[in-house]
C-alpha cells in the first residue's frame, strides 16, 4: 500500500469526459509534475477539494496532452482514506491514456482490478460486504439491483452480520467465564441463557438466508420458462411481454446455443425469460428438445408459465404438461378466451389443483396485466415495502451464512444436551468466524485477492 496507484476510472470509449485517477502518498507530488494551471499554476497551491483548470503537460517534451480539470483530495476523507488526485480529461481513448502513461513515467502504479476499493477496504472505510456491493453497483442490470447494493453499500447486510456476531461473541464469553469458574449454579444458568441466545442467532442468520433466494433473482433474473402444446400462443405471450417490458439485456446475434435467454424487467424484477428455439416457431418445447430436455428445463426454473388454448380440448400433451410442472411454482394462462371454448375448465382446475389460473387473450392483450402482477405477488407476497429489509445478494455471503448456520444449529443442539462447554465453545467461535468472513473480520489474503480480482480495473 506504499505505492501511488493510477488508473483510467471511467469506462474506455467515445465520451465527453474520462476520469484518470490516483491515490496514494505521491499524489499530490506527480500531480503537481504533470499539471500547470491557468489562474493557480501548482496544483500544490490549490486549496484541498479545490478543482483547477488547465493543461497536463509532458515537461520532458513541452507538450500540451490534454486541457483538464484537475482536484487534489486530502486523506482520510476520500474513497480509498489516502491522499487522492483526480484528473478530468476529454473523452475517448487516447487523452485519457496518455494522461495515464504520464502518471506511470512520474511514479505511479498501474491500479490492479478493485485496488482504490481494495484500499477502501484495507483502510477501514468500507468492510468487505460493503466494497463486494461496489461490484454490484456496477452491475446493476435494474433499479431495485442496483438499490439493494446500495443499501449493502450503506452497510445494511454489515449491520445485520455485526448484531448477529455481538450476541455470538456474549455467548463465547459467558462460556469463557463458565469454564474459568466451574461453579455449578454458574454453569447451569450458562446452559439456559446460551440456548436462548443461541436460539436467536439461529433465527437472524435463517432470516437472512431467506432473503437469498430473492436476492438470487435480483442479481441475475427470475428462471422462467414459458410451456404449452404448439399454437397455444407461447411466442405471442412473450412477444407481449417483450413489448411491455424494456428488455434489459437482448440476446447476442449469433449465440450457438439452441436455448435463447430473454432479460425483460417487470417492475424492476428482472426475468430471465427461456426461450426454447422451438418457442420461437410453432414447435412445441416438449416435441422440440425431448422429454427429459424439456424435464430438466423445467426443474432448472424458478417460475412456469404454462400456456393453454381454451379453443381446443385437452389433449395427451396437456396432460403431460401439467405432470411436469406438479411440483413447480407455475402460473397457469387459459389464452385464446376470444375463441369459443372447448375447454372442460373445471376438469382442468381440478387437475392443475393450487396453481394460479389466469384467463388471457393475446390477440386483445386481455390478462398479461393479471399475470404481471401476480408473478410480482408471487415473489414478494403482496409486501408494498419490497426493501425495507436487508437482502443477501451474494453468493459468497450465503455460503457463509449456510456455513454458520449449520455451526449455530451444531451448537444448539450440543447446548441441549449438556456437552461440556469447551465443545460448545468451538461450534460458536466457528460460527462467529463464518460471519466473520462476510463482513471481512476474520478472511484470509487469498479470498480478498479472489473478491477483488473481480472488479474492473479503476475502481
Ligand atoms: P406457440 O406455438 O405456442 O408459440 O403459439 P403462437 O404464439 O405462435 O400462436 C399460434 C397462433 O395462435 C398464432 O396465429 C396466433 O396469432 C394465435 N393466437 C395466439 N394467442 C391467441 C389468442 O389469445 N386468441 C386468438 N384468437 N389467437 C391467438
Ligand atoms: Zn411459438
């Protein structure tokens, strides 16, 4: 961390501005070297936060690169906590890498990928949860994404892990002191109390194990697979959906993969919408990539919207449908209501029994708000305030989480049944370790570099 690091912080490409970057020791001094300004000449007389103007110059060749602004910001208060410069350049690629190269001839680094958050981290400004949602951010592909790692970012998850760690650390203590004066009265009171709160860590660590599966969803796309006999009107159905609904991501030109992945974004729930080749023309999913394509699909998803048309009579294929989706969360669409029905509706309520039944029509767009809205429902359980709670986005961090929670539950059960303490002692200690992990407390060299490694260079 003695080095000054630098590196291009805005992305690579036609631009009105690009943002070069610093932090470190010498940044003031390399600053100072490569910039002269028009009213303050040093950048070293400008005030701190002060933003200059004038020109990055090569003093070695006397030549102009770039017309910038220029600040100079003190540690600690900055993103990284060291001293930081930044320089604000013309778009594009060669003013914003010549200005970079001139950094590195004058003693700078070149910033490996996540190293100004890396140093954020390190320093203390951020813990490790919080610099994993810088990744997030970036990444966002919808708002309410992009709001949940913000609120990481803020410290939401980190708060939630310190509580959790806090009672944990109590409990480690009141064994510590139990095994240090092994008065029986103490110990009996030591073995009430560690189940009461080891109950309640148990319980907050659940809770947030339970919001993974939806975070899971906001980071990368509810699973959903539209099914239905051909003709039933699946490409109308998610042509409308198309039509609605900004799609985030379109698929790229040219992909080999006989499975298409549609992104579309219904109110700020991203769905990741199979799209079977065979539901783009008028073969069936089933008839198309076989039974147990079709099986294995289906079991991968999160959410089955199942097509049928009410003009025709059940047939074989139908039947066959709703065996596969028994199972599975699914929402069941009677299209084609503006055709006169064929349909033994109460025969096929009582075959399909839970599920949701929505009667559409795409050729009047009659119930796509319908099913809209339940899927939303489905999801979130009519909660109004989707985020008012923390939601474990990262994979990393449910690992954890699994990891303390079966150390917890270790812990509670051995607490139950009067195990000596020392034995309890390590079932706790390791659980206050896997939270440890998540927050950054207690992780090792290698999974810092492995986090960080992820981040685009600049950030
Ligand atoms: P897929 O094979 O399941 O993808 O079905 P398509 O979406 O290709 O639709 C098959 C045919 O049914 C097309 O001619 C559609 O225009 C028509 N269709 C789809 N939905 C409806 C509907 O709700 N009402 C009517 N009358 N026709 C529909
Ligand atoms: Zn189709």
């Amino acid at each position: 961390m003695a080095d000054t690091i630098a590196a291009i912080s805005t992305a690579i490409g036609e631009a009105g501005i690009g943002i070069v970057r610093m932090s470190g020791k010498e940044s003031l001094n390399i600053g100072s070297k490569v910039f002269k300004g028009n009213k303050i000449e040093n950048l070293k007389d400008g005030r701190n936060r002060e933003l200059l103007y004038g020109h990055i110059i090569d003093k070695s060749k006397d030549q102009i690169i770039d017309e910038v602004l220029i600040v100079y910001m003190k540690g600690p208060y900055t993103y990284t906590r060291e001293d930081m410069v930044e320089i604000y350049c013309h778009g594009g690629i060669i003013s914003v890498k010549k200005v970079l190269e001139l950094l590195l001839n004058e003693g700078a680094k070149l910033a490996e990928p996540g190293e100004f958050t890396k140093r954020a981290f390190l320093n203390g400004r951020l813990d490790l949860s919080q610099a994993e949602a810088v990744i997030d951010i970036i990444r966002s592909k919808t708002d309410k994404s992009f709001q949940v790692s913000l609120d990481q970012l803020e410290g939401s998850l980190s708060k939630s892990i310190k509580e959790i760690r806090n009672i944990l650390l109590e409990m480690i203590a009141h064994v510590e002191v139990s095994i240090d004066f092994p008065d029986e009265d103490i110990e009996e009171v030591a073995y009430e109390d560690l189940e009461n709160s080891g109950r309640i860590v148990m319980e907050k660590i659940e809770a947030l194990l339970n919001t993974a599966e939806r975070g899971k969803i906001l980071r990368y796309g509810l699973n959903t697979v539209i099914l239905g006999k051909p003709n039933v009107g699946k490409s109308s159905l998610l042509n409308a959906i198309l039509r609605e609904n900004r799609a985030i991501v379109t698929d790229i030109p040219g992909t080999t993969r006989d499975i298409i992945e549609e992104y579309v974004n219904i109110d700020g729930i991203p769905l990741k919408i199979i799209d079977t080749a065979g539901i783009r023309d008028t073969e069936d999913l089933v008839e198309k990539i076989g039974v147990d394509r079709a099986k294995e699909t289906v079991e991968k998803a999160d959410l089955v919207i199942v097509v049928f048309d009410v003009s025709r009579e059940l047939s074989e294929e139908d039947y066959h449908i709703i065996e596969l989706i028994q199972d599975k969360k699914a929402i069941i669409l009677l299209n084609k209501t503006d055709l006169p029905n064929k349909y033994d509706e109460k025969f096929l309520k009582e075959l399909v029994r839970d599920k949701e039944i929505i009667t559409t029509s795409m050729t009047t767009g009659l119930g796509i708000d319908i099913l809209e809205k339940s899927i939303k429902n489905m999801f979130y359980s009519g909660e109004v305030e989707i985020f008012s709670d923390t939601v474990v986005t990262n994979i990393r961090h449910k690992n954890q989480l699994e990891k303390a929670y079966k150390n917890i539950a270790d812990g509670l059960t051995a607490i139950k049944s009067y195990v000596p303490l020392d034995c309890i002692e390590v079932d706790l200690k390791n659980c206050w370790e896997n939270l440890g992990e998540i927050s950054g407390d207690t992780v090792g060299e290698d999974i810092l570099d492995k986090i960080f490694s992820e981040f685009c260079i600049g950030k």
